[in-house]
C-alpha cells in the first residue's frame, strides 16, 4: 500500500488527505495548529459567520421599509463571537471526523523536511519521529504579509486574525489595503457602527476584478459610509495620543488620518518557514513552491499546493489542486485547469466573476460581445430590496463563446457557480438562453445578461 504523507491540514491538505484514501493510501496528515487551517479558523468561516451577524443587523435596522416593525435592534459583540467560533468548531470537528471515516491518521506535530525523502515530526511536548512515505504532499498554507512601513509593528496594527477575535467593536479603523480581505472587514466593521477608512495604493479597490462593477461596488460601500482613499500611499505609522495616526500621500498632498485601529490588509505569502526546505532539492520562486499542472514539484515525489504556491490564495483553488495532487500521487493522471475559478467577495451587494474581465480584452474589443443586465430590473433582486448591481457575460463574437461572467448583486457568490459551469463547458450564450431560469430568481438576470450579448434582452432595453 502507498503511503502518502500531507504537511497540513488546510482546505488543501484534508481534501487531498480523503481523496488519497479514497484511492486507497495510506495516509499520514501532519498538522502543527487545527484542523481547517486558515480557512475553517481565521479566514472564509469566521469573516463569512461575522459578515452574516453584520448583514441581519443591518437589514433589521432597515426593516421599516418593507412594514415591519423591530421596537429595539442592536447586538451582543460577545455573543457575535461565540456564534463565530461555534461554527468554525463544529466545521474543524467536522473534517476530523471526515479524516477519520476515511482512515486517515492524523498527526498532532510540525513536519520540516530532513532531505528529500524524510520527515521530521515534532509535536507540541518536543518529542519527535521521522517519517519515509513514498509521496509528499506539502500544503503549508500561507500567513499575513506586512508592508514594510515604519512603526507598522505597534500593537494596534492588526492583521485579519486579530481583527476577526477583537474584545470590542472598535471607533474607527484604519484599513490599509483595498483588497478582497479589506473589503470584507470593511463592510463588517462599518455594519457594526465602526467609522471605516480604506486606504489602496491603487486606482481602485479589488484590482483584480472586473473594473467597472468594482467601480460600482466602491460608489456603494462609500454611499454605505466607509471612506476609500484610492492612488493613496501610507507612509508612516505613529501613535497620537490613544490613538493611531498614519502618515498617507494621495498624488504629491501628505497628511495625516487618525483612527482607533490599523488593521493591515495586503495581502498574505506562502507559509515556508517551518518546512527546513533548505534541506530539499525542491525549486521555490519568490512567491512559493514550484509546480506543474499536475501539482508536483520539481521532485517527482512531491507535491504542492494551495497557498504555500504563493499564487491563487484561495480555499476552493487549495481544495482543487489538493484532489489533483492526490490523484498524480495514486497514479490517476489528473490535471489543474484554473480557467473556471470563481472570485468571490461577501460585500452587500456580493460580488463574483469568473474568466475573462472586460481589463483582460482591452485592445480586442471588437472580438467580444458584452451583455448587461441591470439588477433594477429583476423581480427577485426588487423583492429583496438589494438591486443595486448588475449581471455581465462577455462572449467571444467568433463562436459565441461564454469567456466571462461578472455579477454584482445579492447572492452573487453562489449564482457565479453556473458562469463557472458555462466555461467547464465551453457554452455559447445560446445554450444559457435556451436553458430555463426559475422564476423569480435573481438568476434569471444571467439569462437576461446572455441575451445581451445578443442585443435582445427581453426585461431591458
Ligand atoms: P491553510 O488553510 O493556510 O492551511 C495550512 C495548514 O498547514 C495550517 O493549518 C498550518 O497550521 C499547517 N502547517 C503549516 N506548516 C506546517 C508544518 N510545517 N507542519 C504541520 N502543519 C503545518 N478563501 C476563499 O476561497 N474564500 C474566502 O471567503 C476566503 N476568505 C478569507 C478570509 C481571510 C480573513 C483570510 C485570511 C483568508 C481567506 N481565504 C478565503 C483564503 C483561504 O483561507 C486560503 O486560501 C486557504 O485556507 C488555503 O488553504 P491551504 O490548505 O493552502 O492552507
């Protein structure tokens, strides 16, 4: 029997860790902290449970509109919490369960490499043993980056692990970085009453998405009452008194913002610290761990992946890569293919896309069409009270091919699943409008965006 070993027990590793069983290893899963890894206990589970808290209060408070009457509204940040890390809980509890049914042994202890083929594992009293499996998967994840901005070190400046666990809700926060993590502890915090200031080196938040519905977004988070400086530089931390001042630049203007809070929010890098790779022949570049379409390193035995690739950090590209991995390791030939991953952020409206955004076809417009579809117009969005937003299809002109899919509205995050399906399977937006939409659904918008494409639009001209 094979024996696979996985350093970490992140959405990466544990998936890797079933399907490997599945295919009949055995399977060692090594892992220094919990089991979920960041994902599960300081990243999508625990800002998701506090953006959910944030969205019912925020829709009690505007209950009124639709009739309803709420005599008093208002939270317990404690219990907030609780119901926080209760779902993380029961989630880890979860996947050790999960590993357990599948038989795999899981290893309380922090692996480093002793060469190419050994393990050294230590756990958390000092004692030690060495492991020779016949496969590596590493999937050490990733941690916070920091800027190296002078006084960025002071106590008050927080990363998203801290700011997630804070005894209180804060006055005001300092956000440095527009960016999905950013975005998402903005909209928590400024539902909750904090005054949020974003501040993003960039000429707008979320760089990555497509930039005329982040554009959007960015009106409506300010409409909200967060302030976003943009083309912004933070120069300098300090303290002023109890509270924190930054030093930022916008253009050539210097000044200074003052808040209770500086929550960094930059980005994170691949967690390669505690591996002793140094002892390996393994290849890493400046972001992470080396690897081809089938998740191995340059050492055939070895695998990688997810965060510790230093590239697409996110839990379901871990989750995916992790299946490809154990698949190459048991000899099933399998390949990642990254064309269909969604990005998602949990803002009010939420926001999502996948494939290619209308900055990707800049200079080859006349190849694409582009369809639009208003969220004003759609029945489900109005009954919900949250039209703000719009569904975007890009097609390619040639075979009327579904190249890319952007919404911005309610449920956004969970309706992108069916643009990720149309570019699995290479749709053409005349498959999407010859596929029936429930009724009323905001997903009929996705219909109406593919009729665009097309100029016949049925609920919008
Ligand atoms: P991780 O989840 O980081 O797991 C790595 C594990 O390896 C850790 O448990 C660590 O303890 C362990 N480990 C490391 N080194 C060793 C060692 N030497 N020995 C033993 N164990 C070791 N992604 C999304 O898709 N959706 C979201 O909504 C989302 N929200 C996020 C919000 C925040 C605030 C943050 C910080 C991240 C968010 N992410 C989100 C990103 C997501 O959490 C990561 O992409 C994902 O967890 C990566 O999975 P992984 O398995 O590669 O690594």
């Amino acid at each position: 029997m094979k024996h696979i070993a996985i350093i970490g027990g992140g959405p990466g590793g544990y998936v890797a860790a079933i399907r490997a069983a599945q295919l009949g290893a055995q399977v060692s899963l090594i892992e220094k902290a919990k089991l979920g890894g960041t994902c599960l206990n300081v990243g999508c589970i625990p800002t998701k449970a506090l953006l959910h808290s944030a969205e019912v209060l925020s829709e009690a408070k505007n209950s009124a509109k639709i009739g309803l009457i709420i005599p008093e509204v208002g939270y317990d940040w404690k219990k907030v919490q609780k119901n926080k890390e209760k779902i993380s809980t029961r989630l880890s509890g979860g996947v050790n369960g999960l590993l357990k049914t599948n038989g795999v042994t899981i290893i309380a202890g922090s692996a480093q490499f002793i060469n190419d083929t050994t393990l050294l594992i230590t756990d958390a009293a000092g004692q030690t043993k060495e492991l020779r499996p016949d496969k590596i998967i590493i999937a050490s994840g990733s941690v916070p980056a920091l800027p190296p901005i002078p006084g960025i070190n002071h106590p008050n400046c927080l990363d998203s692990t801290a700011a997630l666990s804070l005894d209180h809700v804060p006055e005001s926060l300092l956000i440095i970085g527009g960016g999905v993590i950013g975005v998402e502890m903005a909209s928590v915090y400024n539902q909750f009453g904090t005054k949020v200031t974003i501040i993003e080196m960039q000429p707008g938040i979320l760089p990555l998405m497509d930039g005329e519905l982040a554009d959007m977004l960015r009106k409506k988070l300010i409409r909200d009452g967060i302030d976003i400086l943009t083309d912004t530089q933070v120069l300098s931390i300090a303290t002023a008194g109890d509270q924190m001042k930054l030093q930022v630049k916008t253009d050539a203007v210097t000044r200074d913002i003052i808040g209770a809070k500086v929550l960094v929010a930059i980005g994170r890098k691949a967690e390669l610290s505690t591996l002793a790779l140094e002892n390996t022949t393994i290849k890493t570049d400046k972001k992470g761990i080396i690897v081809n379409a089938k998740m191995q390193t340059n050492v055939n035995h070895i695998f990688a992946i997810g965060d510790c690739l230093g590239k697409t950090m996110l839990a379901h590209v871990a989750s995916q890569q992790g299946e490809v991995a154990a698949e190459n390791a048991m000899d099933h030939p399998a390949i990642y293919d990254e064309k269909t991953n969604p990005s998602c952020v949990y803002t009010s409206p939420e926001f999502a896309g996948v494939g290619l955004t209308q900055e990707a076809i800049r200079g080859h417009e006349k190849d694409y069409s582009i369809g639009r579809f208003p969220l004003a117009a759609n029945g489900k969005s109005l009954i919900m009270g949250d039209t703000e937003g719009m569904v975007k299809i890009i097609s390619d002109k040639k075979y009327k091919e579904i190249v890319g899919v952007h919404i911005l509205g309610p449920r956004a995050t969970d309706l992108i699943a069916e643009g990720a399906l149309a570019l699995r399977l290479e749709s053409t937006v005349e498959e999407i409008i010859s596929t029936i939409h429930a009724h009323p659904t905001v997903g009929e918008a996705i219909k109406e965006a593919a009729l665009a494409t097309e100029n016949r639009a049925i609920h919008w001209n």
